[in-house]
C-alpha cells in the first residue's frame, strides 16, 4: 500500500462532541417549546443520555428527530421535513455557539495523526456525517482555522444523498482527493461509520468513543483504545 491520505471521521474521532450535539438538541426544542407542537409519547423532548445513546443508531441531525417522532403526525411529509429542516437549522446555530465558547479539545491522539500526515506530504480529508458548518466550528475552536485551512477536502453530511452507514460520504471524500480508496486510511469511531468506510474500500482504524463505547467495531483493520496508537500502524503504510 502506497499511502496518500488520512480520512477523519469527526465526531467522536477528532473531539468527543456527541454531548455538546446533545445539548444543542435539547435547548433547541425547549426554544421551540417542542412539546407543545409535538406532544411525544416516549419521554418528552429533552433527550438523555441513554436516549441519545439510542438515537445515535440514526445517522444525521434531522434523521434523528424525524426518527424520534411517530409517524402518524396530522402533517403532510413536505411540510414535516420543512419543519424538521427548520429546527436543526436552529439546533446547527446552537452547536456552533455553544462549541465557539470553548473547553472542547481533540481527542488524544490526533493532533499528532495529523502531524505525521504533514511531515510525510499526505493529504487530509473529513468525512462526516455532521453538517459542513460544524466542521467549520470545530475547526475554528480546536485549531484557530477554517476547515478549508485544515484540510484539503471535507465532505460532510448534506453533500450525499444517503449518510453512515452507506459509503457515499467517504466515496465523495476519495472523488474530491482524486485518490484511489487503496491508498486512504479512514480513522473512525463507531459502527457506522466503520461500515461507511469498508463499504467505500478504505483501510480502516477505530477507537471507541464515550457514546461507541459497545459499539461492534470489529469489521475495522484495527481497533485502538486511542489514536496515539494509531501512529505505528500509519507509519507501517508510509511512502518510503
Ligand atoms: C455523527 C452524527 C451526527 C451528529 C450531529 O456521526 O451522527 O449526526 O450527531 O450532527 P458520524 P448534525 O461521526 O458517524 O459522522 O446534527 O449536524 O447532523
Ligand atoms: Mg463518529
């Protein structure tokens, strides 16, 4: 294997972000006064940790809420994922807000990944299931940069017609490097995303995350407890 880029994952993989995403959620729809639109028969409209733990099987923001939700709603499918669309919108502001004011930092491990990637000429690129502008949010938070200025390609969410765990994300990703899946390593955190990778042909490495802890992550190339780990197995795959 001649070794070109590393793919990163984004939450879970470069920062724990699931609680402030949860968070974000849940000022979102107590805003919104949720409850009153939509009265939820399955706990109310304020997600808890072993709620969201559950939703989590659900890929994407808006996924997830239309997913929380019966289906026998009195509102026609249009305007349900107008409305949907409407409060993730909200919930996307909130989560840059609450990520801009600080105390986020990236998971152990990577800020040295992505020094070896720059010190061996490999490209980088993110492959997310999240929404561009959070990309962008944490890119400033954890690093002072847009996320254009950190990597060389992102691919994010609402760029694919279908999100984790179908390939679609990470075969954008690898069109946009111009780079052929044999020579990409994708660094992951859970199940599906782990799927998303191998369906797309990619090298795989996975570390759990606080929400993936029982994730099954064993279709991964290797599973590491952190990403320090991580660095000698990429460092085998180096262009000599
Ligand atoms: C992460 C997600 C995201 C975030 C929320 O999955 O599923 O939906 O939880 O972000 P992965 P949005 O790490 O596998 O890409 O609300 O912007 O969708
Ligand atoms: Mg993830």
């Amino acid at each position: 294997m001649r070794l070109k880029a590393l793919i990163f994952d984004v939450d879970g993989t470069l920062a724990e972000t699931e609680e402030l995403h949860r968070r974000a959620f849940n000022e979102t729809f107590a805003e919104l006064e949720l409850s009153r639109e939509w009265p939820d028969p399955c706990g109310g409209w304020q997600w808890s940790v072993a709620t969201y733990g559950r939703l989590l099987k659900t890929t994407g923001g808006k996924e997830r809420i239309a997913a929380y939700l019966t289906n026998d709603l009195a509102i026609d499918a249009v305007a349900f994922s107008q409305r949907v669309a409407e409060i993730h919108a909200r919930k996307t502001q909130r989560f840059a807000a609450l990520i801009s004011s600080g105390g986020l930092d990236l998971r152990p491990g990577i800020a040295r990944l992505m020094q070896l990637a720059r010190q061996n000429g490999l490209a980088m690129a993110v492959a997310t299931t999240t929404s561009g502008p959070n990309v962008d949010a944490l890119c400033r938070a954890c690093f002072g940069k847009s996320a254009s200025d950190v990597f060389n390609v992102v691919a994010a969410g609402d760029d694919v017609a279908t999100k984790k765990p179908a390939p679609d994300v990470y075969l954008l990703a690898l069109e946009r490097l111009g780079l052929d899946a044999g020579t990409c390593i994708a660094l992951e955190d859970s199940s599906n995303g782990v799927r998303a990778a191998k369906s797309a042909g990619l090298r795989c490495i996975a570390s759990p995350s606080l929400y993936s802890a029982n994730d099954d992550l064993s279709a991964a190339d290797e599973i590491v407890a952190e990403f320090y780990a991580a660095e000698p197995l990429i460092t085998r795959w180096l262009p000599a």
